[in-house]
C-alpha cells in the first residue's frame, strides 16, 4: 500500500489539513430499551418479516496515528428486533478484516447485548468477547465470527464494533438494504482534502437524507525518528461530511433464478481514485491508487500466490506430459489430452460452494501436481501451466461466480472475484476451461460462472470476456412410444437427452449417490401408476456427451375402468408455475436459454377410443424473445404429440415479470391436460 507519510514531512510546517469528527452515534444510546422497543413492526410496509433492523448507523472517518499516517476508523451501531424463528439468522455476524504482509485491519471495542421481555422483567444477556472467533478466509482476509447470545422470538438486541484500518483503499461500503426490512439505515463518511475516492451507488431505493458539508477540526500525527526521537505533527482545516440515511427499506425476499441477492442491495460503494496535497503554499505530486486492468494484470501475474510459477520452466512436470501427450498430433489434440488427465486425475478440495472460493493458491504448483489435488485456482492454474508447457498459449481468467454476485464491470476490485478458469488459445478461437469440476465436458464451464465480464490475465493484453446467461444454450429432448402388446396391453418406452447443464447436474447428482438410487428416484417420482423397468444411463462418465435416461414402463393400471385419464406429458412438463410471486423486485436470471421438446407417438389403447382430446396451441412469448407450441393430433389407432418450449434469451427485465408469468401460467395449464379415453364396448 502506497504511503503518504513522505508527503507529510515534507510539507507539514506550512500544510493546514483537517481533522475528522464523525457523527456521535452513541446518541442512539445503546443498551437503552423501553417497552415501546419491543411493539415496534414493519406491518405497513412488510407485514411478512422475520425480523426487523429498527436502526443500523455506520461512520468512517479518518485519524491521525503513531506512525506517520492515518487510520481509516469505521464504527457501527444497530437495534435489530427478532420476530419469530425463521429471523435468528440475523443475530449471527461476519465481519471481515484485510490483511497483507506489512499491516492488517483490527476489529475493537465489540459490545454486545440481548434483550428479553417475559412476564413484565426486561433480562439482559450481554456478547461474552471470549465467543468471538477467528476464521481464515483467504490469502488477505480474516473473518471474525460471532452469533449474539440469548435469542428468542421477540427479542432485541444492540450492538457496537470498531475496525481501524491502514488501507486507504478499504474504505468500507453500506449495505441500506438486505433480507430483512429497515426502519433506519444511515451511513456518514468523512473525507480528507487529499483523498479522493470514486462512490458508486446500487440499487433502486431513495434517500430519505442525501448531505455534503464542510466540517473543521485538528489532529494529531506522531512520526518516528530513530529510537528515542519522534516528531508530533498538529494539523488542521476542513473536510467534507457525506450522510446518506434511508427509512422504511423494504427487504429483499427470495425468489427462484436469481443469482445473488448483494446485485440489488441498495449500497454504497468506495474506491479510492488519487492522494494529493494541495493548499496555497504547496502542491503535492499525485498519488493515483485507482489501478486498471493492465497494472492488475502485472500484479496478479507475478504474486506468488496465483501466476509466478506459470512462466517457469517447470521441468518437473515434463515426463509425464510427454506420456498425457503421447500420440498427440496438433495443440488441440494436446489440450484436450491435458485437460482430461487433471479433471480426471485431480481432486477438487475446498469447494463448499462456489462463494467459498478464492482466486489465491495455498500451495505451490508442484506440490498440487505431485498430490493430484488442490482448490480450484490451484488446478486451473496448474493446467495452464501445463498448457504452456506445451507451447500452447494460454491465460487464467477471474471471475466472480451467481451466488457470490456481480463483479464491477469498470473497476477492477480483487475482492469481487472468487475463481479462477484457464483460457486457452486455439487459433482464432478462445477455449474456456474448468478441470476442477470432474463432470465437465472440454471447453464446457458450470453454469454458476455465467455471471457477468471476467479478466483474462495477460501481462501485455489483459481482456474482458464476457459470460453471458443468454449465451449458453439448454437442451433437452425427451421421447416416448407407447404400443400395446399381444395382450393389448399398453407399454412403452421412454429417452431424455440432456443438454450440457442438464447432463452436468445428473452426473453430479448420482455421483454423489449411485445410479440405483438415481432410478429409485425416477421410481418414485412417476408414481405406482407407471411401472418402469430396464433402468439405464448412457454415456454417465463421457463428460464431453450428453447424457440420456432410459427405461422402458407399462401401463397396466391405465385402463381400469370405463373412462381412463392418461397425462400425456408423463409429468415430464411443469407441474406447477416457478413464478409464484404477484410483484418482483430485481430481474429474472436463468442460467441459460432453455429449448425442451417432448413428443409421444402412442397407439390408441385396445377397445378404446378417444373422448376428449387436448386442443393445439402455439403461443409466442413478446414476440420473437420465446415461443411455445403444443401439437396434437390423432388418427385411426394413434395419438402424435409435439410441444417444444424454447426462450431466447435467459435474462428478463422487471417490467416484463407479469408477462413471463402469465406465459409460463398458460404453459402450466396446458401441460397438464389430459386425454380421455372411452371404452368402445
């Protein structure tokens, strides 16, 4: 981190500065609570909370310290009222702190307490510091960890913590907007002449209070020099005051194709753009912090904990190269040679969730190679070094995957990326690779990566590439032939093939359990109505095929009386629509363009005949931006299906939600029709 303790030793006898007083936030006086605390509710803007957050205050400002510099001090204070159950959640905190090898962020004055009323007598249960417990995220963060004791259902509770920094460009961000609804969130920073940061605003929310001010004040730097000397700097002079405050902040609630809530938080955001001195009598040089892709990239590149070792010679991988290659005879056939062996060969660890992930390595390339496993970043970065082993051009790549939520698109902020793929350069064509998902196909990602611009990582030419929802296509094809036996009884046949991501999440379903248990599943989802047989899975470890579910199934419990009922989808359409909700507050984000057709081609049902036969539908959602067709027709002795519903596009604005749901609702309604057949004697 650049310092800016030289400026100041320079100018310090003619500079007048400033001094930081943040808002007093012991005003809302904590610990204080009356009866009327515990009847406050959000039932005029959500009655269907869990909890409430009755006022969240947050400062930063900056203050002089014993070394030369400042400190980035950030304080806060929030009431939180538990409703019922389902809100204890919020009484559990993870506070990150930043660290490199010079300096670290420290958490302070943590005070805590949990109110309960019962019977009249208000109890108090006060945080024990002791349950405050150290979690290692990653390379440079530290997580503190802690869960407010006491709670129950109509409990509040306050808390206050401190975390002095000495990284400027941590300035910390404000969340006004979360799960849970808000009667008061407010968020004061106070910035320095010098200091110049770039704030982003996210979200669709209003301020209630939106202020800039100037403020005075003096302070004090302490500088070293030597081991008995030191030098006091007293400056002073006037800053800015920022306050933002929102009241009533309605929560965001879960809806099904979202990829991550922190995309429509509204929040502030800081990026700390340039540090320079200027006043009537001296003018600094500029010290710019804000970087770009290109000095990112140079970064990345040559830290030893992502991409030294990937211009190496790295003899230690060279003979067995030379056997993963043998008989190769071009770059494509050596890539996808290599990138079989590691996704095959190597264990993927750590992977509780992609959130959980982080682009940084915790051991050496060669030690991944030889124990045939490590973390994501890890085996990518180890299969392009393999590559380049090979003479094949190829990069890392960073991204931040749906649940962990979108990284910047303009700034190039570290903290908002968690994996890491490799891109390798086949000609004119870019081939994205992931070996630390064994199921996989050569150049195939999971979906979760589709989530925005990612960075490739090259010293000369860093480039954006962007992983778009809309450009993944889905597939699925399902067919069934019912034919009636020698005993006119009918049976049939069933196959579904899978598109990319559908064959990738059976294969890692039944991975995790066994095909046995995968077609008992498939049992008993249909139902006792259909009795399936010849249960079977083609192409389940060929990662780079779709793979298809087989079986054969009677219907003997079809015709059971007079006038039988037979759904001619097999429950294969949708049984119920996935947009529940009358309202919807952010977009609709699936992970891909879905294409599914069903057909049936089925014999009529010896000594029966048709009585009600579904109508033919097509139906064009907005036009060209999807489309679903249900066609049926019948002959003499049997029934011919075709429905197919496909989407263009997999990401839908809010304005178009009602629509989409109406669409899927009459999608519902005709899937689940069905054929009445009528016995003829």
């Amino acid at each position: 981190m650049k310092k800016i303790k030289c400026i100041l030793l320079i100018c310090f006898l003619s500079l007048c500065l400033f001094q930081v007083y943040g808002q007093d936030i012991t005003k809302y006086q904590f610990g204080i609570i009356t009866r009327a605390d515990f009847n406050k509710t959000p039932e005029k803007f959500d009655s269907t909370a869990n909890a409430i957050i009755i006022s969240d205050i947050g400062n930063t400002s900056f203050e002089g310290n014993n070394h030369g510099d400042f400190t980035l001090v950030f304080k806060r204070y929030i009431r939180v009222k538990i409703i019922n159950k389902n809100g204890f959640n919020i009484g559990n905190y993870s506070i990150d702190l930043y660290h490199d090898q010079e300096d670290f962020e420290k958490l302070y004055s943590v005070k805590g307490s949990t109110f309960n009323l019962e019977k009249g007598v208000m109890t108090e249960t006060k945080l024990d510091e002791k349950s405050v417990f150290t979690e290692n995220y990653n390379k440079n963060l530290n997580r503190k960890k802690f869960s407010m004791p006491a709670i129950k259902e109509g409990s509040i509770y306050d808390l206050e913590y401190i975390v002095k920094s000495p990284f400027y460009f941590r300035l910390r961000s404000w969340e006004f907007q979360g799960e849970f609804p808000c009667l008061w969130s407010e968020y004061t920073v106070t910035i320095p002449p010098p200091f110049h940061y770039v704030m982003i605003a996210q979200g669709d929310q209003q301020f209630y209070l939106n202020t800039v001010k100037d403020i005075f004040g003096s302070y004090m730097i302490k500088f070293e020099n030597g081991i008995n000397r030191s030098e006091i700097v007293n400056v002073s002079g006037s800053s800015i005051e920022h306050r933002w405050a929102m009241k009533n902040v309605q929560a965001l609630h879960k809806e099904p194709f979202t990829t991550s809530f922190k995309n429509y938080y509204s929040k502030l955001s800081f990026q700390l753009n340039y540090f320079q001195v200027v006043t009537d009598y001296y003018t600094s040089e500029r010290q710019d912090y804000l970087e770009t892709w290109s000095s990112t990239s140079k970064y990345l590149l040559k830290d030893e904990d992502f991409g030294i070792a990937l211009d190496r010679v790295n003899l230690w991988m060279k003979d067995e190269l030379k056997e993963i290659t043998a008989g190769a005879s071009s770059n494509d056939e050596k890539a996808r040679m290599i990138y079989s062996h590691v996704r095959d060969n190597f264990k993927t660890i750590n992977k509780e969730g992609y959130s959980k992930n982080s682009i940084w390595t915790q051991n050496s390339l060669k030690d991944v190679f030889n124990k045939k496993e490590g973390n994501v970043a890890e085996i990518n970065l180890l299969l392009t070094a393999m590559l380049r082993h090979e003479n094949i051009h190829a990069d890392p790549l960073i991204l931040s995957t749906r649940d962990h939520g979108m990284a910047s698109s303009v700034y190039p902020f570290i903290d908002e990326y968690n994996y890491v793929i490799c891109v390798a350069y086949m000609g004119d064509k870019l081939v994205t690779l992931d070996a630390s998902e064994p199921y996989n196909g050569y150049g195939q990602l999971p979906v979760a990566c589709y989530n925005g611009w990612g960075h490739i990582m090259n010293q000369e030419k860093p480039l954006p590439l962007l992983f778009s929802a809309d450009s993944v296509n889905e597939t699925k094809v399902t067919s069934v032939f019912i034919t009636n036996d020698e005993k006119g009884t009918p049976s049939g046949s069933l196959k579904s093939t899978f598109g990319k991501s559908g064959s990738f999440d059976r294969r890692e379903e039944i991975k995790n359990s066994s095909e046995k248990s995968y077609g008992e599943k498939i049992r008993t989802l249909k139902g006792s109505n259909l009795i399936i047989e010849n249960f079977r899975i083609d192409s389940l470890n060929k990662s780079d095929y779709p793979l298809s579910i087989n079986y054969d199934f009677d219907l003997k419990k079809l015709l059971s009386g007079d006038v039988c009922y037979f759904d001619p989808m097999m429950d294969e359409g949708y049984q119920t629509n996935p947009f529940i909700s009358i309202e919807r507050h952010f977009p609709v984000e699936i992970p891909y363009k879905i294409d599914d057709t069903y057909l049936l081609n089925m014999e009529i049902p010896v000594g029966y005949q048709v009585d009600e036969l579904p109508k033919s539908a097509r139906v064009a959602f907005n036009e060209n931006e999807g489309l679903f067709e249900y066609l049926i027709q019948k002959s003499e002795n049997s029934i011919q299906m075709k429905v197919r519903l496909k989407l263009n596009k997999a990401i839908f604005p809010m304005d178009e939600y009602s629509t989409l749901r109406d669409f899927f609702a009459y999608v519902v309604k005709k899937e689940n029709e069905q054929i009445v057949f009528k016995k003829t004697h």
